[in-house]
C-alpha cells in the first residue's frame, strides 16, 4: 500500500466521522419546531416567584432585564404568554419582543417622499420555565425570515427571497461557481480552433 | 445538408416532434425564470431547462446546425453577462445609495416607490442573470464534449 493512499483513507474516515458527529445534530428536515430550528438558548436564571408573577402580569422583570443587557442584544420591550400551535396560550412559555432598530427603518424619505412602514413589534425572546430556572431563548434567524420576509419584501415564495436576498451573497457565490465550471471546460476542451461550420 | 456527422440517423418523427417541441421548453424556461419569485422555480431550474431545449436541438440536428443557432461566441459572451448582471444589480444599489455598504440591498433602487417592491424587481433581475449564465454554462459544457468526441470519433475512421 502506497503511503498516499493511506493517507487517503485516514481523510475519508476523518472526513465521513466528522459528517456523522454534525449529521448527529441536524434536526430533522421540515420540523419547524425542532430546538436548533427554533431558537437559541442565551442564558438561564432562577425562577423566582415575584419574577413569574411579573412575567405573567406582562412585566419585565428587572433582574432579566440586566441579564439581557449584559449579553449585548436588544432590550425587550413587551412580554406575554407564548401561544401554541393552535393559538392557545401556553403556562411556563412567554415571549418579549423588541422594536428593531435596523438601518432598514430607519430610511424616513426617499425621493418620492413615502416612508415605508412603521417600525413594528417583534418577536425575539422565548422565556421557558425548566423546574427551578428559567430558560431565555433567541428566535433563531431563521424563524425571523419566515415570518417577516413575506412582509419585507413582497414576494410569496419563501425559497426565493431566502436564495436571492437575505442569501444574497451566497448565490453570487453558487453563480461564479458555475461561471468557472464553463471557463474551465472552455480551457480544457476548446484548443483546437473553431467549431466546424 | 447531406453528408452532414450526426449522432444519431437522421429521423423525420424527432425532427418534426423536437422542431414543435422546442419553442414550447423555451417559453417554459423562461415561465419558470420569471416565475421564480410567485411559484416554485428561479434562475437555475429556468436556465437548466433552457439549455436543455438546445442539448435537445444539438442531439437531433446535429453539431454544424446547433452551431448555426447558438454560435459559440455568443455562448462565451452570455456567460459571462449573467455573473455581470447579478454583480451590477449589487454594485448599482452602491450607486443609488451614493456610496453606503448596500451590496446587493435591492431595495435602494429606485425601480417603484416602495422599498419592499423594488426588492422582488430586484430579486427578478438577479434571477435572470443566473438564468444566463447557467443556461450558457451547461450548453456551453455539452457542446464542448460533443464536439470533441466527434473530434476524436474522426480519427478513428
């Protein structure tokens, strides 16, 4: 056995158990309500009673609040219950949303003189209480896109405006991809001369 | 044009069926191009399914026909045009907003008055020039191998 090949074995392996142990975490496909899906975890604190009882009066407790600012994101604005899939609310979950302040609303006048909408809530922290602790999740971005892409930009299908704007960059990338593949099938086969006529 | 290298025997169904067939899988294509933002579809499935009507044109009529429709300086030039298309959608969103890191932020262009319009415009020219260049690179790509398989299957003879 030549030694490149060995070596060519151990990377595969390497390679083929590095896919198993991420494979291992990928949720499974299409279940939106799936953890890494969903959210985020950020930190976890005690679950007082006063601090329950403030969450579900729709008040933010304030020892939550400094944990949020230490952590650097957004300060939440608003807290309630979390609703279910059917709309009902859930005992143990709630949620906060915050106003963004993205550079996207912050555009008042084009040149027509027509501001886009106003700001609007949105969701972003899911607070689950686990026994004696309270859980404090971040939407993931992903669920941001499903749910505010149809509103931000206008089209119905989500796959799109996914692939060709908040993805931008990455089809640029898919794109020169493909482009290179043509270049290098023009370099590699067309040497000699011009296609017959 | 007798006398003329095929792959395959000249046959009046496929020319008669294929001839029919053509126009109708390009206006698909660009259906599904430009359909891409309210249905299933975009600019690789559109392009893949344009560049199949002319695989489908180059297996029926032969390499010098094919050649004739989509000369291969054109194939080069629109290769080349959809990567640019898509780059200059994002290098003009730079312009419109007068030098602000806007890459490839539709939404600046000042295509409607709504910002949320002119991203789905935006997004429909950057499908179109993925449509271009894919729909070049796989024609480009089959006419190359057919080319030179016919190349070397002459100095078999």
């Amino acid at each position: 056995m030549k030694p490149i090949s060995v070596i060519a074995l151990i990377s595969v392996l390497i390679l083929g158990g590095l896919f198993i142990y991420v494979a291992e975490d990928i949720p499974a496909f299409g279940d939106p309500n799936s953890a890494p899906n969903r959210y985020v975890k950020l930190f976890s604190i005690d679950a007082d009673e006063e601090i329950v009882g403030n969450l579900n009066q729709g008040v933010i407790p304030p020892g939550l609040m400094d944990k949020i600012e230490e952590t650097g994101l957004p300060l939440p604005t608003k807290v309630e219950k979390a609703r279910g899939l059917e709309g009902e609310w859930v005992e143990g979950e709630w949620e906060a949303f915050i106003i963004p302040e993205e550079k996207y609303y912050a555009l008042p006048t084009t040149q027509f003189g027509t501001a886009p909408d106003a700001p609007k809530e949105q969701r972003y922290y899911l607070i689950k209480k686990e026994g004696d602790t309270l859980d404090v999740y971040r939407y993931a971005p992903i669920i941001r896109y499903m749910e505010e892409g149809e509103h931000e930009t206008e089209v119905p299908n989500m796959v799109t405006y996914i692939l060709a704007d908040y993805r931008g960059y990455d089809t640029l990338g898919e794109t020169t991809v493909i482009f290179t593949a043509g270049v290098s099938v023009i370099l590699l086969l067309r040497r000699r001369g011009k296609m017959p006529k | 044009m007798r006398g003329e290298k095929r792959i395959y025997e000249r046959d009046v169904i496929i020319e008669t069926i294929s001839r029919l067939l053509i126009p109708f899988i390009q206006l698909f294509a660009l259906y599904v191009i430009i359909h891409g933002a309210g249905g299933p579809g975009g600019g690789f499935q559109g392009g893949v399914i344009f560049a199949s009507s002319f695989v489908l044109y180059l297996v029926v009529f032969g390499l010098a026909a094919a050649g004739k429709r989509f000369p291969e300086g054109a194939n080069t030039a629109l290769m080349s045009t959809g990567v640019y298309l898509y780059a200059g959608v994002g290098l003009l969103c730079i312009l419109v907003t007068l030098g602000a890191a806007e890459y490839l932020n539709y939404g600046y262009i000042p295509l409607t008055h709504m910002f949320e319009e002119n991203r789905a415009l935006g997004m429909d020219l950057v499908e179109i020039g993925i449509g271009i260049t894919v729909m070049a690179v796989i024609t480009e790509i089959f006419f190359n191998l057919v080319w030179k398989k016919e190349e070397e299957g002459g100095k078999e003879e």
